[in-house]
C-alpha cells in the first residue's frame, strides 16, 4: 500500500460515512448483531488467522497473551457487540434549541464526528470494540492495529466488512490499513482531509507518538500516575482497603494506584501496616526519607519515581505536611487521571474535590471505578486524560459532535 | 527570551491558572470591570504604543487598518470587558449527576480548561478579547500576538497585569510573550505541560501553520468557504436578498458566502437579476460552463476556484442538477462552516439539513448569522470548524471542560 492508495482509502471512508450517519438506531443495532453472528460463524477462521500472527517468529513472548485468541475471548467479542445493540443512541439527540433575536430557530443537535481513525498495539479485540463504538455512534472507522495482529484484525474487520455487502451497505464504513509499516502510519496522522479524529490505544509510548506526530485532532488516552491522599482524618482500615483495592487489583492499568500521600500526623501510626499489606501482595514498597524513617526497609524513592506510571506491583509512599500540599504534589506529578482523598472530614474532602486538577476526583473510593461500564456509560473507547472534547472515561458520547440546525423565513443581517 | 524562559513562563500559567480557577464570580466580574477602567485611563499610553507600531518601517500598508488604536477602538475594548462582566458564568454549573451500581455518587462539573494559548496576527484588540473571555471562563492565558503589534500588545497587557497585582492577584493569570521569534513560537506550541489547548486566530496560513506544528490540542477556527444552495423550490427576491448579503455585507469575514449553487431549472430565470446585483454591488461574478452560458460575461471559474475562500467581493456561481448533487459538492468543497439553502419545499430544507455536514446548517437565512454575539452566547473566542470539543461559534462555554466529583463511603472494585 502506497501513500496513494491511503489517500484513496481515506477519501472511501469519508464517502461511508455520510452513509452511516444517516442510519437509523434499528439498522445500526440490527448489524451489530449480525457483527457477533459473523464472528461466532467463523471462530475457525479467526483462530486460524490468529494462529499465523502467534507462530510468527518475531514475536516478543511478552505480547503473546495479549495476542491469543480463543473462543471465550471471540465470545466476548460477540458480547461486546450485542450489549452495544442494547444501549441508546446518542446519534439526532437534541442538546437545545432558542430563538434568536433575529427571529431565527437554532437548534442543537447530535451528530457522529464522521470519520474515526484508531491506532491500536496487539490486543485484535481492539478491532471488533472499536468498530463497533464507532459503528453505533454513526462514524466510519479506519482501523491501523499493531503489526503483531495483523492478520487476526484483517480476518476480524473482512467479517464485519462482509456483513455490510451482505446488507447491501457501503463495506468501507469499517477499514483497516492492512500494511503495518511506520511511513504510512505517519501519513494516516495527516489525512486532515478525511479523518476527524484520531483515538490511540496502547502503551504511553505510542499515545505520545500520536499526540507528537498527527496533525489530525487526537484524543489523548490512558495515561494514570493515580495518587491515594491519606488525610489526617482517614478511616485507617478504609484507607488501607482502597490502597490495596488500588494496588493490586488490576496493577496494569491506567485506573490503578502508583503513589500513596499520606498525612505526617498519621503515618507513624497507619504506614508500617499499609507497608505490611502491600507486601503481603507482592507489591514492592518505595518510599520517602521520612517513609523510611518509619519502615526502615522500604526502598529508597528516587526523582523519576514520582512521575512514573509502573503498572506493575510496585508503589511509592511520600510523607506530606498538609492537604494543601498533596493536592500541589499531585497537580505536579500526576496525569490528570483519578485522584483518590480518603478522610472524613467534610472540608478536606471538599477542598481536594476543588483544587485537584483531574478527570476523576473521589473522596473515600478506589481509583478503580474510573470506568465506562463502571460509571453506566454501557461503553467504553477509553479514558481520556486530556481536558479537550471529552476528559475521563469515553462513552458513545464522546464520539458525537453536533451541529446547529438553523430555521429562518428570510432573515439577513443588518 | 530564550526555551528556558519559555518554559518558566509555562509553568507560572500553569500555577497562576489554579488561583483563576478558583476565583468566585463576583471577583472576576470586578476585575474585568477594573480592567475596562484600566484602558480607559491609560487610553495615551496605549495610543503612543500603538504608535511606536505603526511607525514602524518594515509594516506593510494592508496591515494599517487592523493594526490602528483608536480612542474608540479603546472604547469597544472597554465595553467588550464589561459586557463580559454581564454574561453568566459557567464555571461550577453542574451538567449532571447519578449514583453508580456500587453505589458512588458522580457529579459532572463544569471547569475551566486551565492554561489556554492564544496565537494572533495583526490586530491588538484580540489581546483585549482574549484575555477577557479566558479570564471570564476561569482560565490563565498567554498570549502570543503578530510582530506589527508587539508594543501594542504588551502595554494592553501589561495593564491587566497591574489590575491583577493592585488587586493582591497573581499577575501572571495574564502573560504574553515579548519575543515574536518563530523558534519560539514553535517552542510554544510544544509546551504540552502546561498548555491545555491553543487557540489560533488570523489567516487561513496561521492557522494551518499551527495546526500542523503544535503537539498542544488545537482548537481549528475560522476557515469558511461558504455556500448558498438556491433549491428551485426557492423565493426569487429571498435567493437575492440572502446572496447579496452573504457576499456583501462583510466579504472579508469567514461566515461570508462564497459560492452560489443554483439548481438547472430556475438558473435561466434567476440568475441574470443575481448577477446584475451582484455587480451593481461591486461584486467580480465567476460561474461555470452553464452559468456562462445563461449570462455570457461571466468569468469563467477554473478549479481552484471552487475550493477558494475569496475573503473579497469575488463570487462563483455553478448550475447543479439536483439537490444531492448541491450536497455532495458542499460536503466535497466546503469548509464544514455555514452552508444555506433557499428554498419553500419542506422535504428539500429537511434533506439540505440532515446530510450538509457543516457546524450551521440554514434554511432560508443568511450564513452572516453564524457567530457569536448572534446566536446569543453575549462572546465569541473563535467559529471551529473541527467537530472536536466545539463547532461552530465559541463562546465562554468553549473555553471550559468538567471533571468527575465522585463520592464513596469505601467502595472498593470487586
């Protein structure tokens, strides 16, 4: 595939998606779940397909899991699809409407974006959630997964693809760029023309490639050094609960907890058991001078430690003197994701719910719940952790616009 | 200035930004009303600055115009700061709220963006405007204007710096960038760690320019190549009225019409009084082969024409055979800005709508209609013409994103 052919493939997409933003919630969610009849009819296509990305030599022994196909995973996929069909469509909602004072009817209402480009790494059920969120909310989708995927997500699109002709529909409303090289990867960034936002998925290393290189508005996604404040009023056992909650529930993702503040009025007292705990799970314990002081054989926190994102099971701990300080220290270092107080004093939870700069800030709850299915959304296309459009998890909603629809009988301006 | 500083200046918004965000309403109407006051004080320091540019040698004449203080361009200055001190404020409006199967309460809140960039050409009144409308929204700002304007600029906001200071405020909620170097202003639109989005306001070529260079979110704003598609459902007199407002009543702006699309079968009637009014206004009329043909001297239009915003008393007029074919073209040539159809048919105005993609879509209105202080917002930062965040007119509502209040009593993620 040559830069022409991208254009092309662009320019097709753009077309399809006049097509899918004009279909109705009843079709739309009729293709869906002919999506996940597609997908269980030909489980033996899709795991022959995948089999040929896992026995390709090249292939770094970290990524096969994430890699591997299997039928429960198709059938979630096919899941996936179905529960779509079940949720509302955001899709011709009217957000508002006035009458100007020149006499003029404005209304607001509801549109796809038009045409979304997702760039994704190996996991290929990333094919079938996105073209599906973007399928129900009205977009095209141009698909650009990683090259370890590559032919689980030609196989997983060409079965959506053949639902679409089989319909009588425009099969170009879902693509994929099926040549995973960099130089056409930098080139779908700047198809201004035809894509009207790009969503990547992955590793921070990739979403920052995004963000650097595109010139299509991007939404950035998924980044979490998510921060545990530990007030001086804190319920000890609920603080000690949403630390390891935090921890190790689900150490790789972005909603987990890196960093525990914890008020000095109640360290001496809370840490060595929080430490203990942590350690009972297998997490390792990095801390502070004054964290040290207290567990003496915590591992000393160096500078890096407190931007990092580990997801893994580690943690570091920082003694601070005041809220007003935590909330300074995690404008500072934190990603904007979800930042956790746990006290039960009204004004200090207040106060972090105010200044604390975040897409989530909770008061006496895990980090964890920074979800879409969690938050009732249905739905999820990611967690954004920019303030633009759409901050914190992404439902269907966040990939609509609207336009304003605008009635007059001759009006012209004076 | 060098990186360095460049990069202090960041950060210093980036704080500055949490003092602003914090500020009641009552405290930012007094200050923009203090600011109004501040240019009505020093209405000779602004003028001798604004001379100090205007005497430049190196200005080309065609800038004069824009870049010109006036004692009543100081006025309008002053006023649009005291109009904004009028508009409701939609920092802490809550969007919406509901408790979560885990029993959490969420609350959606509307904040403020946080640090916003402002790049501008020639004229000094955007410093005024701009720093207005963000401080209003809750935002710091930091403003990079045009060379010609450098002194201008700064002693406007150097005023509002000495507001914030008198006022025991940090001054650098406010600041702007002394040196107009172009590394620096590449430098700037970098600062992804402490700038929340970039707000380009000038030509097509800036904005262009900013869009492919800045790693900061950019907000698109202002590109309009403009339709009036002229149904042969149409009122003759109102086609006429809507075309020649469209086109003349402020060619230079970007809801300002462009092109005219009139349908086969009222071509031959309508068009020799459209174009005899269009000339009697001063207006260069091209057309295509079938416009050529109905009024023989016409200017031929070639193909760059068609995608071409004049931003002048230029006009093109092409005959299309039906309305879908008017759709298509728009959709294909547009600018996605404002696009009009004439027409009395109900089914044609509804179809005109739906499959227009354009942030205004009228039926039987002037496009001059598209913007702020019209629709009713009280402001206008920018029109974006991108479907992310916000489309079309801007108004301080633009300028804001949310955050997730969540409360819990423990929860804990199973």
């Amino acid at each position: 595939m040559n830069q022409n052919d991208l254009i092309e493939l662009g320019h097709r997409a753009k077309q399809a998606s006049y097509v899918i933003s004009a279909m109705g919630t009843h079709q739309k969610n009729q293709l869906l779940l002919a999506f996940a009849d597609a997908l269980e009819q030909h489980q033996a296509d899709i795991l022959a397909a995948n089999q040929r990305d896992l026995t390709n030599s090249q292939i770094e022994p970290r990524f096969v899991d994430r890699l591997t196909l299997t039928e429960t995973r198709i059938a979630d996929m096919a899941h996936g699809l179905r529960s779509l069909a079940e949720l509302a469509d955001p899709i011709a909602e009217i957000d508002g409407g006035w009458e100007t004072e020149s006499g003029l009817r404005v209304i607001k209402q509801r549109v796809p974006l038009g045409v979304v480009g997702m760039i994704y790494e190996a996991r290929p059920n990333v094919t079938i959630d996105a073209a599906g969120l973007c399928f129900k909310s009205g977009n095209a989708v141009i698909l650009r997964g990683g090259k370890e995927s590559l032919h689980s997500n030609i196989t997983l699109a060409n079965l959506m693809r053949q639902v679409l002709k089989a319909h009588g529909l425009d099969e170009n409303i879902i693509q994929i760029i099926p040549d995973p090289s960099h130089e056409l990867a930098q080139q779908f960034m700047e198809l201004t023309d035809s894509i009207d936002v790009l969503i990547p998925r992955g590793s921070a290393r990739l979403i920052q490639a995004v963000v650097k290189n595109a010139t299509v508005p991007v939404i950035e996604t998924g980044a979490g050094n998510c921060h545990i404040y530990v007030d001086q009023a804190a319920d000890a056992q609920m603080a000690l609960d949403i630390i390891i909650n935090g921890k190790v529930q689900r150490p790789s993702v972005c909603n987990s907890i890196e960093k525990v503040l914890i008020h000095r009025s109640v360290a001496a007292q809370m840490l060595p058991e929080i430490v203990a705990s942590l350690r009972k799970h297998g997490v390792e314990v990095r801390g502070d001078a004054a964290t040290q002081q207290i567990v003496p054989d915590v591992i000393p926190a160096n500078t890096a430690d407190w931007s990092t994102e580990y997801n893994a099971l580690i943690i570091a701990i920082k003694v601070v003197d005041s809220e007003e300080q935590a909330i300074q220290w995690i404008n500072q270092y934190g990603t904007h994701h979800s930042e956790v107080i746990v006290s039960d004093n009204y004004q200090a939870g207040t106060q972090f719910q105010t200044q604390v700069d975040a897409a989530c800030v909770y008061v006496n709850a895990s980090s964890r719940f920074t979800d879409g299915f969690e938050f009732g959304f249905g739905a999820e296309i990611g967690i954004s952790t920019q303030k633009l459009h759409a901050r914190g998890p992404m439902g269907l909603k966040a990939l609509t616009s609207y336009k304003y629809i605008i009635n007059g009988n001759g009006q012209v301006r004076k």
